[in-house]
C-alpha cells in the first residue's frame, strides 16, 4: 500500500514538473531569439523586428515559422533556423505564447 502511494505521488509531481521544464527550456532557447525580438519579445522597431509578445500566430504557426521559414521574411526567417528541431520549436513557440 505504501509502495502504491508513493508511485501515485511520484506521477502526480512529475506530470506538475514537466510543463516546468519545458518552459524554462524555451525561455533558454528564446535567448537567441532576444537580440532582434527583445529580451520580453517586444520587438526592435529600428532593425524592423516584430514584437512576438502577444502574437496572433498560434504554436503550431510559430513551430512552423521556426522550421520552415517564410521567403518574404529577412534572413534568419526567410528559411528554416539550422539546428533547431521540433521539440525545440515547440518549446520556443509555448514560451512565445506566455509572454504577457
């Protein structure tokens, strides 16, 4: 029985860690992302660089901006982001959507 509750208590504090995690790994990642789209992603007018705090991009648009890129955007987004893969993407696009 002890055995039990301690394997049900494990779960419930992993399943509440984990989404933790992920976001303070997309928090890390974001950085390379913050000398043109601010430390907060407000943006830089001056280098033409859109705010991403409050975008009306979902994570899914975001992840595939990041993968695929848009050939109307300015480098590095006019192509995909070299070395970044999916579960980074993602991780980026969820701390994307948290900045209030």
């Amino acid at each position: 029985m002890k055995s039990r509750f301690m394997v049900t208590l494990a779960a419930a504090l992993l399943g509440c860690v984990a989404p933790i995690w992920a976001a303070d790994d997309g928090a890390a990642l974001f950085k390379k992302c913050s000398p043109c789209h601010g430390a907060n992603g407000e943006g830089k007018p001056a280098m033409k660089a859109p705010a991403l705090k409050g975008t009306k991009l979902d994570e899914a648009q975001i992840v595939d901006h990041l993968l695929k890129g848009e050939s109307t955007s300015k480098p590095p987004h006019n192509k995909g982001m070299a070395g970044l893969d999916e579960a980074k993407a993602k991780a980026i696009a969820a701390y994307v959507k948290s900045l209030k």
